[in-house]
C-alpha cells in the first residue's frame, strides 16, 4: 500500500493485507521510511488510525489509492494513506532518521579556453589532430553538461513530485479541522445568545434589588402580626411585624444579593475570556484556510519541467551535432593517413590553379578551413547555446530545491497550527459543556435572590384574594340561609304528609305491619350550620304521631273488633242498597 510522508513529501510502498495490525504496519512504514513508530501518526480519510485496529477495520488497503498524486488528481486527497510527525504538530524537534538533503550534480567546468590563436599553426598536419582534440573537449564539455541537465532534471521532478504528495498531506490534515470547526462556530453563536439574555436577566434582576428592597420596607401590612421568637434565641423578644422586610430573612436576602453578585462578574470575565479565545481561534483558523496562497506553486513548477525537459531534448541534439563534428575529424584524419597535402597543391589551391582530382578522397586545405569554421560555430554558439541551457537548468534546480525547502518548513508550519487548532476547538467544546453547568448553578442562586421581588407581588394577590373571600363567604352564608329555610318547609310538609297517611290508611292496621313496613320510623333530626354556626334545626317527628287516636290495638281482640266493624259495614252497604231501590221504584 502507498503512504505519503507530509514531512518529506516522499512515497513508501508497504505490504500489507487487510488482517495486518496498524502497529505492524507502522513498524514496516518505519524501516522504509525513517520515521520512528513513536513519532508516527497516520491519517486516512479524515480519520486517525489506532494501534490496536487491524487495516480492514478502516477499509484498507482496498480502498487506498496505489498510485502518487498528480496534476490530474486534483483535489481528491481523502483516499491517500497520510504518514504525520507528531514531533512536528507540538512543535519539537525533529527526531533522528528524517534528515533530507538535495545532492546537487558537479558543476565544476571542464571546458578548455579556445581561443583563434589556437588555430594558428605553420603545418597542416599538425591542424587535424588540434581539430581531433579541440572537438573531443567540446563533446566532453557538453555531454557533461547534458548530463549534468537530465541529472537536475530527473532531481526536480522529483523534488515536484514530493512538493507534490507535502501539498495534498495538508490539504487533507486542514480538511480534518473544516467540520469540526463549523459545528464548533455554530454551538458558540448558540451559546452565546443563550447567556447574553441570561446575563441581560441577571443584570436587570441585580440592578432592581435595591428598588425591590425598598418597596418591601415601604409596604405596610394590612394588620401587624406578631413574630415568633428566634428559634435557641431565648434573649430574643417578640416584636411586631409592621411591613413586608419584616416577614424575610433580609440577613439571607443580602448575603444572597452579595453571592450573586460576585458570581454574574466572574461569569461574565470567564465568558469574556472564552470569547476572546474563539476570536483568537477564528483569526488563526482563517489564515490556515488561506495559507494555501503562500504555498508554492507547484503546478507552474511542473509546467516548467516539461519545458526544461525539451530544452534537455535541445541539448541532446547539440551533443549530437557536436559528436558527428567530431566523427567528421575522425574520417579526415584516416583519410590523411593514405595520403598527404602537398606545398604544390596547398600552392596551387592558393594560387588559384584547378584542383587535382585524380584523388577523391584526397584532404584539401578548404576542409581544414571548413574545420575551423566548425570550431567557429562551436565556440560561438553550439557550446554557448548548452552552457545557457545549463545555466537555466541551474537556476530552475535551484528553485525547486528552495521551493521544496520553503514549502517543508510552510507544511511543518501548518501542521502545527493544525494541531494547535484541534486542541483549542476540544479545550472550547469542553468549556461550553463546564459553563453549561455554571449558569445552571448561577440561574439557581438568582432564583433565591427573586423573593425580593416576588414577595410585594405576592402580598397584593393575598389582598386580592383576601377580599375575594370574604365576598364569597357572605355569598355562600346567604345561599346557606335559603337553603336551611327551604329545608324547613320541605320537612313540614312532609311531616303534615306522614299524619294524613296515618289517619287515613295507616291507624287500621297493627304497628307491628307497621313497623314491617317502615311506616312507623321517625322525621329524622337534623342541624343545618355554616362556618360553624346553626342556622336551623328541628327535633324527629314520627310516622305515627296521631297512634293515640288509633282504631287498632296490639293484641289479639283486635282482630275480631275488625271484624265486627267489617260486618257493620256490610250492613249498612246492604242497607243503602235496598233504600236506593225503594227510592227508585217510587219515583
């Protein structure tokens, strides 16, 4: 699996599976990468891997990319496995084993001076092999510098490539602080608003308290009450209670005012501390998100290495003309091995006399002069030309060696703000959890301190209530009285009602019957009273008042008294039957 090392921007292949321990895996990670197991920290989508965990419980290596990042990766960084110096988040010192060092390539010059004076020579012969050994050092020359340029080619790319993978590193460590971050603003605006009204309440309560206690001694009681004598006190003598400071512990009440007090002032400092510790937090989390414009431009690095790399090419093609420069010499060099330039001809040549051909391959002095206009071009500009492109490859080395440089210290920068930033975000979240439960507490303490104003609202509701009452009580005796007077009048008629039943049904039959039947139980007493004082009463009146008068007796001649009384009555039903008859038959 690829890991990306933020401190140096190197890539380190690792073996490993998906049952592979993060310990082991960091054990392996720092035989490749010469970063200690104890200085390791690793990050994989946003998420810090544990020692204890296997590789799989984070989805990996499947889900890691296997490749370094590029210009075409663009900004999807969440998917690379991040290698981290915990001694560069707190800021210490680098520990042993991470030392990084650009080795430039040899720039000393080994080019000849070549001068025309070179050039003067009093025989021919010897110009062929000052040709050979001038045009061997500028093919030495250039191909040490064309070697040198791919050699600071190859080193720059990978300078890039490293600046490359330190870039997307932090990228994906600022991205771990961008969520937390935003929820942490969120909850303090919440916060903040939730204690502003809470502080504005307090404030408000504090700065009526004196108004409150002076309406609580200017409020007269309706009535004074005695006050009880201080419980253990025995010197302490009953006094009146004249007003409403007189029915508080108005010791408590100040002392509860002094409490609050001093707690609302430290709630409101440590509040103002917290505050000013976002702010501070908010400056130093917006030049982190903006830090990216201090960040060196590795794309147009990258850009300019493809160019280089044609200038490379350029190179390569000088070397090239250089070298079949040189074979040219070679080949004239043979061919004046099997045959010579004579003074008749160098004369003849001079003199303007046609040239002898019986020989083609015969070396004249216009190819001497062609030679010396070759070490012409060479020295004017083919030479020229690759020591410029050197020079540029120099100069574009060099600022990659100090663009990866600047950019190591920027990353290390970074980092530790990143770090810094993550603690304070914790240190804010755990000190709204703690002021949470402070202005609980200071709520709780304001509460006791609201008796003050509470007790003159609560004495004018009494008075309210008071009056109230007493209207009521005269309503309800009133209601009573009706009542009472009604019922007096139900229980006459009712007992009038039980004395005709009795002279009319009731004294024919014997009490026991009676009795049976219920008919002889009493009105019973009653008392009607209200607010503990009668308002009527009447005795039991029984069913069988008018028993004095009564047809029937309790013993056994009365049964055949009733039935003498019944014969009688059937005699003198026969007896009106039979005059209404006469009556009839003489009319």
């Amino acid at each position: 699996m690829l890991v990306l090392v933020a401190s140096s921007g190197a890539s380190v292949e690792v073996t490993c599976d998906a049952s592979t321990t993060v310990l082991d895996f960091q054990k392996a990670l720092a035989a490749n990468s010469c970063v200690p197991t104890n200085d390791q920290l690793l990050l994989f989508d946003g998420k810090r891997l544990s020692a204890d965990d296997v590789l799989g419980a984070y989805s990996l290596p499947g889900e890691a990319e296997d490749k370094c990042p590029s210009d075409e990766t663009g900004k999807h960084h969440a998917k690379f496995m991040y290698l981290y110096r915990k001694s560069w988040l707190h800021g210490g010192e680098d520990l042993e084993g991470d030392s990084y060092s650009v080795t430039s390539p040899d720039d000393e010059s080994t080019k000849d001076e070549l001068t025309q004076s070179d050039l003067q020579s009093t025989a021919n012969e010897e110009l062929l092999p000052w040709f050979l050994e001038t045009f061997q050092r500028h093919v030495g020359y250039a191909v040490k510098q064309y070697n040198s340029s791919c050699e600071r080619l190859v080193e720059c790319k990978k300078l890039i490539q490293e600046m490359r993978v330190q870039l997307f590193a932090v990228d994906s460590a600022v991205d771990t602080t961008k969520l937390p971050y935003a929820r942490l603003l969120e909850k303090h605006a919440v916060f903040v608003k939730d204690n502003s009204e809470l502080i504005t309440k307090h404030k408000a309560q504090l700065q009526s308290f004196e108004i409150d206690l002076t309406t609580l001694r200017e409020t007269r009681l309706k009535e004074p009450v005695l006050r009880e004598k201080d419980a253990g006190d025995e010197t302490s003598e009953k006094k009146l209670k004249n007003n409403l400071l007189d029915c508080v512990p108005e010791g408590k009440i100040l002392k509860w005012e002094s409490d609050c007090r001093e707690s609302h002032e430290t709630f409101i400092i440590k509040l103002d501390d917290l505050n000013a510790t976002v702010e501070e937090l908010k400056q130093t989390t917006t030049l982190l998100f903006e830090a990216n414009e201090s960040y060196v431009d590795v794309s147009t690095l990258a850009e300019e290495a493809t160019l280089e790399k044609r200038n490379c090419e350029t190179q390569n093609e000088i070397v090239q003309t250089l070298d079949n420069d040189l074979l040219a010499v070679k080949l004239l060099i043979e061919y004046s091995a099997s045959t010579s330039i004579t003074d008749e001809d160098a004369v003849g040549v001079q003199g303007g006399s046609e040239h002898n051909e019986k020989d083609s391959s015969f070396v004249t002095l216009e190819q001497i002069r062609k030679l010396n206009v070759q070490n012409d071009l060479h020295l004017t500009r083919l030479v020229p030309e690759i020591e410029t492109a050197c020079d540029r490859f120099k100069e574009f080395h060099r600022r990659c060696v100090e663009g990866k440089a600047l950019l190591t210290e920027t990353v290390r920068s970074i980092l530790q703000t990143v770090a810094t930033v993550q603690t304070h975000t914790r240190d804010i979240n755990n000190k709204h959890d703690l002021f949470a439960e402070c202005a609980l507490k200071l709520r709780e303490k304001f509460v006791e301190l609201t008796i003050v104003s509470v007790v003159p609202r609560a004495y004018e509701a009494c008075l309210v209530e008071s009056e109230r009452r007493g209207t009521c009580d005269e309503l309800l005796a009133m209601k009573a009285r009706n009542i009472a007077n009604g019922f007096v009048k139900e229980t006459e008629k009712e007992s009038e009602r039980h004395q005709l039943f009795f002279m009319q049904h009731a004294r024919f039959l014997p009490p026991d019957v009676l009795c049976r039947l219920g008919l002889r139980e009493p009105l019973q007493g009653y008392e009607i009273t209200y607010g503990g004082v009668a308002l009527v009463s009447g005795a039991a009146v029984s069913g069988a008042a008018a028993e004095d008068g009564a047809l029937v007796e309790d013993n056994s001649a009365s049964l055949d008294r009733i039935t003498d009384l019944t014969l009688e009555n059937t005699r003198l039903r026969a007896q009106v039957a039979s005059l209404t008859e006469k009556t009839e038959e003489t009319g």
